[in-house]
C-alpha cells in the first residue's frame, strides 16, 4: 500500500491472503495513530500536502490500468 511498492489492497490481500477488510482497518488504525497514509477518503480539495505527496508517491509506478482501478477504489 506504502511506497515504495505502491501496491493496491486488493492485490497485497490477494497475494498474502490477508482479508481487504484488515487491511483497511490496519490503515485507518495507523491514520487515527496520526501516521499519514494513503486513501483517507477525503475530497482531493480537503487533503494535506502530506496526503496529495503520498499519493503521487502510491500511483507513480502504476500503469494506465492500475491507475485507473486506484481511482475507482478510491473515488
């Protein structure tokens, strides 16, 4: 999820066999740690700085195809 691997959930759940679900709830734990990470599930126009680097920093080494499934997941 983090960089720099840049992976979606639903791939790093695929492959280590650890629910969507957890994932998700491992994120917003460390978010509500005060930690920044990715997909807070703010509008773009309400993100920190923080928050839009570590975006350009999860999508850089995605191809159109990846990018295009992060930003349906994301919204």
């Amino acid at each position: 999820m983090m960089p720099p691997q840049n992976r979606l959930v639903s791939e790093l759940a695929r492959e280590s066999g650890i629910t969507e679900q957890t994932l998700y709830t491992w994120r917003r734990q460390l978010r509500n740690q005060g930690i920044p990470v990715p997909g807070s599930g703010k509008n773009a126009e309400e993100w920190t700085s923080e928050d839009k680097f570590a975006v350009v920093l999860e999508t850089a080494a995605l191809n159109a195809t990846e990018l295009a499934e992060y930003c349906r997941s994301k919204g």
